[in-house]
C-alpha cells in the first residue's frame, strides 16, 4: 500500500492565482481531513470528509474548497491565492474519524508571493 | 480558547537513555489523547492514543500516561535511539474538535 499519497510536494504560486493540492489514499478509509501547518502553531484542521459526496469545514476553511468525489481522493483547491496562505498542508485519512489514528501524507510546501 | 501545550520546546538525551515529553491541556473535556512522530520534511506518524477511561498505555518502547485531574499527558521513550530524533507532538480532542499543541524537538545524543 501507498498510503496518503500527495502532490506536488512544493509549489509556488503568485498572489491570486489558484491551484489545486492532490491527495489520494489506497487505504478504503472513508474520513479524510487537510491540516496547514505553520511555524510555531499546531495542525489546524482546514475541510474535512466523512466519505463519499460529504465534506464539512474546519477551523479555519477560509480561501479553500474541497470535494470528495470518489472514496480515494480528495483535493483541495485554493480559489485566489494570498501570501497567508503560505504554509505546509497535509492531508491525512482515518479509519475511525477524527478522534482516532489518523495516516499522514509527506505534505506539499505552498509558498505565495 | 482551548489550548495544548508542550513544556519544553526542544529536549537533549543521551542514546539508551529513556525520554519524557511533557503536554499540558486546557480542555477538561477532552476525552482522547494522541501523540504524533514527525521527522524533518515528512508528516506526522502515529505514535499512541489513549482515552479518558485509561490512565497509562503502553506500545513498542514507549508509554503515554494521563493525568486528567492535573490535566496533564506525558509520552516515554525507552532506551531511546537515533531513530527517534523528531519533533513529537500531542493533541487533545473531544466531540468534533482535535487540538493540537506545536511540539517538542527531540535530540539524541550519541
């Protein structure tokens, strides 16, 4: 098994431009969930999926979209990029939800200028 | 707001030595309790849970203890080796909320 599988693993991207972060999962976990992971803070729970065709917002969901199509994959797009949107985001799956183990992906490194 | 929080930033020991890593919490709702792994460029990897019915856990050569009347989770390292340097990291949860704290850096020395 892969995993959490992601992409890209860095990015770039110029203020308002938009993209979308990759993240698939070989597991049949039916909760997936992206972090953002800043210096000096915690994980911060962005959207999350209870499975197929369902998502919900986290902590902070502001400038991100995200869909969950198919059991395996679930992207998030950022709709118009700003430079606080620079960060780390994970993305990860749970057999159980959010209140039990949950797999991490290698991450994709975003920087917004 | 609900916090979590490591005590020390960053902790030395030496190799063989066993580790404690220290997390405090605010929420005394909170009813699970997790430690992450997460080596430089990577992403977080499961350690050990453990919920509020539970007071100690044990896995492969480490322990998590919980103290819910000090609000307080530690994790413990046994002969701790190389392999273990990262930064390690706690969250609490309860409900449809997990927070996490930002982590102590783990050094072992040889």
């Amino acid at each position: 098994n892969a995993g959490v599988t992601q992409t890209p693993k860095f990015q770039v991207l110029k203020t308002g431009q938009s993209m979308t972060l990759q993240c698939a999962q070989d597991m049949n976990h039916e909760y997936m969930s992206w972090y953002r992971q800043d210096p000096g803070m915690g994980l911060r729970l962005i959207h999350y999926s209870v499975g197929a065709g369902i998502t919900d917002q986290g902590e902070v969901p502001n400038g991100y979209n995200v869909s969950r199509s198919t059991t395996e994959d679930f992207p998030l797009r950022l709709l118009s990029a700003a430079p606080s949107q620079t960060s780390v985001y994970f993305c990860a799956s749970s057999p159980g939800g959010l209140l039990y183990e949950q797999y991490f992906g290698p991450g994709t490194r975003l920087t917004v200028t | 707001g609900e916090s979590v929080g490591l005590h020390l930033p960053t902790l030395s020991v030496q190799e063989g030595d066993n580790s404690i890593i220290n997390c405090a919490y605010s929420n005394s709702a909170s009813d699970y309790f997790i430690w992450y792994k997460q080596e430089s460029g990577k992403g977080p990897q499961f350690i050990i849970d453990i919920r509020s019915n539970m007071d100690k856990r044990q896995g492969q050569r480490v322990t998590v203890l919980l103290n819910k009347t000090v609000k307080h989770l530690s994790l413990q390292i046994a002969a701790t080796q190389p392999g273990d340097s990262a930064v390690y990291f706690c969250a609490t949860g309860g409900g449809n909320k997990l927070t996490f704290g930002t982590g102590t850096q783990l050094k072992v020395e040889l």
